[in-house]
C-alpha cells in the first residue's frame, strides 16, 4: 500500500520542540540535570478549589454526557468575570462562545472567514498555531514585523493598501508569544480605525491577560471603543488557571462574528467536559483572589531571569508581563538555533530559537517562566559558564 502526503501538508514545518526535546534527552542520559525553559507549559498546579470542583464533578453519573457548547453557567462566568476586570459588558447567549482551549479556536477561526487569496495580517514573529490555521483556510498571511523601535508593536501604516484591501483578519497577541509587548489604549484605538476602515476582522489572543508584574492588568481589546463592531478576543484557561490540559477557552465579542464561527464549530466537536467547565466557572468566579498569587511568583521568576541576564550582557527586551523573556544572547557569530543546541550541549538549560516564530526572531531566544525560583538562579549561573566557553 502506498501511503502519500496530502498537497496542504507541504505548508507545515515540522516543529523543532521535537528536535528540542531530543537534544536535551541526550544529555540528561550523559547524566546532566537539565533546566527546561522552553515549553510555555505552567509547572504550577491549579487552585484547590479549582481541582475539588473538578473531582466533586466528575464523580457524578450524569456528567458523561455531550455539553454541544458552552453550559449557560461557564458562558454567564465569563461575562461576569469580563465585566468585573474590564467593565466589558457582554450577552452570555450571543457574544460568548466556548472552544476546547485558545489554540483549537486559533486554528480552526481562519477557515471560517477567508477564500484563497485572502489575506491575514499577523506579525512576524508570532505564535506557531496562527500560520497553521492561515494555512488550513487557504489564505496568505502578511507578516507585520515588530520592531525594537516600534515598542515590539507592529505599524499599521506600514502595510500596503493593495494588501489591506484583500486581508479578511488581522491577528494581535497582547503581551504576546514569543514578544511580551504591552498595548496602549491608544493602540487598540488605532487597531479599530484601521480595520473599520479596510473592513478587516481582528482577533486579538489574549491568553496572558493575567500575567503582568505592575500597575494595572493589560487592557482587554474589548474595551475599547468600537471593538466589538470589528473583532473578538480569545482567551484561554491554560496559562491564567493553570489548566492547559483541561483544554477549555472562550471566545468573546461581535455576535455576529462569533455566530458564524459556532456554525463551523457544530460540525468539529461537541462541547468540553462539562466537569471542566464547572471547574472552570470557579476559577473564573475567584480570578483576583488566584492569579494575584499567581502573578507574584510569575513576578519574581521574571526579575530574577532579567536581572541574572542582563548582567550577563544579554539584551533583554523590556516587559512588564506575559509568561516569557525576549532576550539576544551576547554570542551573535552563532545563528539562534545552533546557539540554542549549544546552550543544551555545554550547560543542560533547555531555550527556544527566536527564528522558528518568524524572521524577525533571528538571534533572539524565548525563555519561559516555567521553573522555581531556585532553578532560574541555576540557569543563570549556567548561562554564565556558556559565555567564558564561548569567550
């Protein structure tokens, strides 16, 4: 028998976690103790409360059954968690919709809303799952870069009108994966005269909206004036509850966007358990009282990684939240994937490329904030021996 490839599998790279992973396996069997900072997966556990809801839940008979969507009471927990944080005032019935984690949205919205020849605005660099779902409606992406000069943010002004008059999306990531950038009320300002003006649809991934380490939260897309006329926000439980493997997020903003996409999602699946929802409403119900301690050790972990590296001499991209460091390495003779694999080789620490989120990312390296505070003074000191090897 013989087995071939589809035409569309030729758009997806295969991803270099993988690779990552392989590399590191080696080395821990040469009896080194590796230090993972690569995968943006939280190593803290959920609240209690979350994980007993949870339990009591799924101890019940009749709670096998299919949820098709999201249950009446996770759709009115998001609406009042959204209200509460950012004086956002949705319709649980019509401007909420459940999806089974942020990156099976991501993934599956493009195919709702683009043709081929389509254009989708996104930046560069940018989270892998975005160009996979580009890719799977058929559509082009346009990369906006973003820049060190532009604050990381990416300039609107700079796209050519012959591509905004065919691009049907524009995907932000506010602070963002790779790039922790904050947004301003007067960017999100921008991002809705912009898309009203070329007809676009944004959608704006907000999975660390939780994650800040001063002042005030980041502002939600949707309280901005005239954001649910052009766009959605996306937000997931995996990173804020520290549930990324209950897989369950939401979907937030114009009815009429939102009502589409639930079409295309009747033919996908059929709802999350409902025992994660019912745990999910408890996070969403106590969200303050949870990340409040979440963001304290976020906060320490982030200080300690900025400060240990940049006394090392890296160049550390200034943030103020998200779950990364954005940094360039002070060894630029080595590409950011040899340096990476290098890195793994002479000290055990596991990073990500830059390059593989983008062109833009070259010789940069994402670090997550993923390990105790122990453990990052460790890498640290590693780092540090990494650069009188390579001096």
């Amino acid at each position: 028998m013989k087995i071939e490839r589809s035409s569309k599998m030729a758009m997806f790279k295969r991803a270099i976690f993988g690779d990552l992973k392989a590399a590191a396996n080696k080395k821990a069997a040469m009896g080194t103790s590796l230090i993972d900072l690569s995968i943006g997966s939280p190593d803290l556990p959920p609240d209690e409360r979350i994980r007993q809801e949870l339990s009591k839940q799924a101890a019940k008979s009749d709670s096998y059954g299919y949820t098709l969507s999201g249950t009446a009471k996770f759709t009115q927990s998001v609406a009042d968690y959204y209200k509460r944080r950012s004086n956002v005032e949705l319709n649980p019935q019509t401007e909420i919709l459940q999806t089974m984690g942020s990156q099976e949205g991501l993934i599956h919205l493009p195919i709702a809303f683009c043709n081929p020849g389509d254009y989708v605005l996104t930046t560069n660099p940018a989270y892998v799952a975005y160009d996979a779902g580009i890719h799977l409606a058929g559509a082009t992406p346009y990369y906006m870069p973003l820049l060190e000069e532009n604050q990381f943010l990416p300039d609107f002004s700079a796209v050519p009108e012959e591509i905004a008059s065919k691009a049907k999306l524009l995907i932000l990531n506010l602070p963002g994966n790779p790039v922790p950038a904050n947004p301003s009320d007067e960017f999100f300002l921008e991002v809705v005269e912009f898309a009203k003006k070329h007809n676009i649809i944004v959608i704006h991934d907000a999975a660390y909206s939780e994650f800040y380490f001063e002042g005030d939260r980041p502002i939600s897309f949707l309280a901005t004036q005239g954001a649910k006329e052009v766009g959605i926000e996306i937000n997931s439980l995996s990173k804020s509850f520290s549930l990324a493997g209950a897989r369950i997020a939401y979907i937030v903003g114009n009815a009429e966007i939102i009502s589409i996409f639930h079409e295309l999602k009747s033919n996908l699946d059929f709802g999350t358990f409902q025992p994660i929802q019912d745990a999910a409403c408890v996070a969403l119900d106590h969200a303050e009282e949870i990340t409040e301690r979440l963001r304290l050790i976020f906060k320490k972990r982030h200080q300690i990684l900025v400060e240990g590296l940049e006394a090392l001499g890296w160049n550390v991209t200034p943030s103020n939240g998200g779950m990364f460091i954005w940094a360039k390495y002070p060894n630029q003779e080595l590409n950011d994937i040899d340096f990476v694999f290098d890195t793994i080789e002479q000290t055990g620490v596991v990073l990500v490329p830059g390059s593989v989120f983008g062109e833009a990312g070259k010789n940069y390296v994402r670090i997550a904030l993923v390990q105790d505070e122990s453990l990052l003074q460790d890498a640290i000191g590693r780092l540090a021996t990494l650069n009188k090897v390579h001096a």
